[in-house]
C-alpha cells in the first residue's frame, strides 16, 4: 500500500503541475486505498480544492466477495473529485432520468395524453401581491398574489392539456414526467450499473468501467474541445467518452496490450478517429529499449507483433515457455495452434529452441515460433529446421518450428504462416477456460 500510494504521490504531483486552473481532477479507486489517497490530494491539491468523495455502487450483488463471511460485502468504489474554485461544472447536464417506478411513483394521475401530477398554478399568499398576475381566465380570477404565470403562458399551457380545474372550480396545473428535468446528481452514484459478464460494451480488461460513468464526470467537468488526460487509462473508457463527447483526449498506460485494445474500440466505433501512438516500438532500437525496461511488455509486444490473438493476466506467475498463441483454421482438422516464445536477452541458445520443441510437443500444439531479438546461432536454426513440417495441414507445407528475428518483424518479414481468421468472441471464450488465458 505504502509502495502504491508513494507511486501515486510522485504522478499526482505532476498531473496537479499540468491541470488547467479551471481544470478537474477525478480518482477512481477502491475503498482500501481512497482514505490515503484523499490525504495526498489534499496536500497535492490543497484542502480547498476537495469537492467531492463520489459513492459508486459497483456491483449490486457482493456476496461473491471472498470475505462476505467476516464481513459486509465491498459493493462501493470511490470517486475523488478535487478542483479549485474557478474549476468548469455543469450540474444542469448531470441529472437522473427518472426510472419507470419513478414516474409512476411521482406521476400517479392520467389522462388521455398520458400520467400527470397535480401542481400549484396561483402564487400563494404569502409570496405578496402581483397585480400584473391578476387576470381572468375562463371565468376564473384568482386572489391579490395572482397566477404563476403570464396570460400567453397560460393559454399555451392549457391548449397542451395541462390545465386542470378542481371539482370546487379552482385551477391547478398537470405537471407530465417528459418535462421532468429529473434529480441533480448528488455524490451516491446507484444508477450507473457495472459491467456484467454479458454487457456488449465489455473488452475483457479486467478494470474495465461503463461509458456511462465517465460520460458523467466528462460532462460535469468540461466542454467539447477540452481536454481529458486519463495517465491510467487500460482499455480506454474514459477515451471512448471523451471522443463521444466531443473533446480532446491523452491516454497514457504501461501495458501495450492496454493500447492495442483502445484503438480497436475506437477504430470501431468511431472509424474517423485521428490519433498517434508513442512509446510502441518501430525500430530495433526502440524494441531494444522496451526489453531492457519491461521483459513481459516487450514479450507481449513481439508475440503481438507477430499475430498472437492472446494475453495473459499473470504474466509474471506462470510462465510454461509461451508468450503467445496463435490460433488458426486448420481445414478438416479443427483450430490449429501455434505458440509464440520470445526472448528478449542478448543471449539465446540451442536449448532454447528444444525447449520450445518440447513445449509444443507438451500442449499438442502444431506450431511454434521463436521471436528472438538477436540473430539465432547456427545450431538454433538447424535445430529449428530438424523439427520438419506440420503433419496435418489445410494450408500446404508449414514448418513446425521457426525463428524470426525483431528485426525481421519490423521489416514485416513474418515467418511462414496459415492465414489467420478475425478474432471470434465466442471461440476466446471457451479456450479462456481450457488455457487461463484471455484472450484479446
Ligand atoms: C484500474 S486500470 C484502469 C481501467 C480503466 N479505467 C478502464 O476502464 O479500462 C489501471 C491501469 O493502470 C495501468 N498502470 C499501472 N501502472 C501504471 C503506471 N505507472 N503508469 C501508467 N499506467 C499504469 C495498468 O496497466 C492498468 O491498465
């Protein structure tokens, strides 16, 4: 905890350095950390900044919590809302729609045009007399503090239906539920439901938040053509809204499958979407550079490189020699597999590639590759070649093993492959359970 707060200290304090004045900041985290975190805003950004600590209902449902047993089940996330005084806000944009229960709940007369409430169409009393208010209209004049509204306003309202007289001849007002501008938004957030398991909008990022959420806090906060920087932005939700809303977008994440996974969602959903990824590798030296800093980035780049349809959550627990998986049409012999291992060391060796073989052999895969960031030795590629050719292929000759060099990748020699079918939702799934591994 100590680690994570102390790492969020150092980017707080940059991203308070590169926050407009009238700009906001939101922290969406969990109850375990939000207590320290609000300490650190508060030193970052000052007590006075402090607006809000936001209660999102996350899950309706928590009793599948592990501790449900010892304790309540966690079913809230905290959002943490600072900005200063000059920060943009515009609650009028940020109110609830009114459910179905609602309305029949606030609206429980009807009429031929629909459900309506009684209101007050005459001032009280006690709000003063208004002689410019006091008219007659159809028969009724009303007291000293007149009508709540002027005479056109009255016709108007009444040619819509909505002017009621009571038994005793007394006007009143039919308020409808389509002109209800609904609740302000106030910091318990139950109405944004979480992703479940079945939402379409779900990518399979195991943080992933609804478009809903950060519509909200994109709304509230900013107008088209600002600027939203979210510095942890995973699949991307807080981009899709910003890009849905019209304003200008900065997302900055250390996993590149995190990226490869945004601008499939943007591509998709908005296929005019203009931006620039920085920080992929295009050059050996970059891909050099990513290997040293992060070997499972730099793993997980090369397999992707590659074609690998496959990601792994736990990278750093369980390695059993496969970065990647490449899955394929093998004609009348079902979905062939092929298992991508990188290396991303200055050293590589024979025992490498048998390893390899012998992984394949293992998994009863029907094809490895070796992406290897410096040229494999004499004995790798020989060793590679003596493991001959599929022996049940829909696709002509295909080697069983090969080595292919970074360098290679980036020039797009890729190595001698089936062609590969466009990921199928449905198939990622059930082989999710059959490896662990999620599939992008
Ligand atoms: C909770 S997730 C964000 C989920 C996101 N709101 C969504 O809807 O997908 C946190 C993200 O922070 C990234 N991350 C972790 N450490 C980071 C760092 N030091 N800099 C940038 N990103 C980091 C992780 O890779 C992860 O994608």
């Amino acid at each position: 905890m100590m680690a994570y707060i102390v790492m969020m200290a150092a980017r707080l304090i940059e991203l308070r350095r590169v926050l407009k004045p009238n700009g906001s900041l939101y922290l969406h985290c969990d109850p375990t950390a939000s207590h320290y975190l609000k300490l650190v805003l508060d030193a970052v950004f000052g007590h006075s900044s402090y607006k809000n600590e936001i209660v999102w209902l996350r899950s309706k449902n928590p009793k599948g919590s592990q501790h449900a047993s010892t304790r309540f089940g966690s079913a809230t996330d905290a959002i943490l809302f600072y900005g200063s005084g000059d920060a943009a806000f515009n609650p009028d944009l940020i109110r609830t729609k009114l459910t179905a229960e609602q309305v029949t709940e606030k609206y429980p007369s009807g009429d031929e045009i629909g459900p309506f409430a009684d209101g007050p169409i005459l001032r009280s009393e006690s709000m003063g007399a208004r002689p410019n208010l006091v008219y007659p209209y159809k028969g009724f004049t009303p007291g000293p503090a007149g009508w709540r509204m002027e005479k056109p306003l009255l016709e108007a309202l009444d040619k819509k239906g909505n002017l009621a007289w009571t038994r005793t001849g007394a006007p009143r007002r039919k308020l409808r539920p389509e002109d209800d501008r609904g609740d302000p938004v106030g910091s318990f957030w139950g109405d944004i439901p979480p992703l479940n398991s079945q939402a379409r909008e779900r990518l399979g990022y195991p943080t992933q938040k609804p478009v809903a959420l950060l519509d909200r806090i994109i709304q509230a906060s900013s107008k088209p053509g600002d600027v939203i920087l979210d510095p942890f932005c995973g699949c991307g939700t807080s981009l899709e809204s910003a890009e849905k809303n019209g304003r200008r977008w900065i997302g900055i994440d250390v996993a590149h499958y995190a990226m490869t996974l945004i601008e499939g969602r943007l591509k998709a959903k908005y296929p005019s979407v203009d931006y620039s990824v920085y920080g992929r590798p295009t050059d050996l030296a970059g891909a050099r550079e990513l290997a040293r800093r992060d070997k499972y980035q730099f793993q997980w780049w090369a397999a992707w490189r590659l074609g690998s349809q496959t990601y792994r959550e736990d990278k750093k627990g369980a390695d059993r020699g496969i970065d990647g998986n490449i899955y394929f049409h093998n004609g009348p012999y079902g979905v062939g597999r092929i298992i991508v291992s990188v290396k991303g060391g200055e050293n590589v060796g024979v025992q490498m590639v048998r390893d390899l073989r012998g992984v394949i052999e293992r998994e009863d895969a029907e094809m490895g590759i070796m992406v290897t960031l410096v040229d494999p030795t004499t004995p790798m590629t020989a060793e590679a070649s003596s493991a001959g050719f599929l022996r049940k292929s829909a696709h002509g000759r295909l080697p069983r093993l090969q080595i292919v060099t970074v360098e290679d990748l980036l020039a797009g020699l890729l190595p001698k492959m089936p062609p590969l079918p466009q990921p199928a939702r449905k198939q990622q799934s059930a082989r999710k359970q059959k490896d662990g591994d999620q599939i992008e």
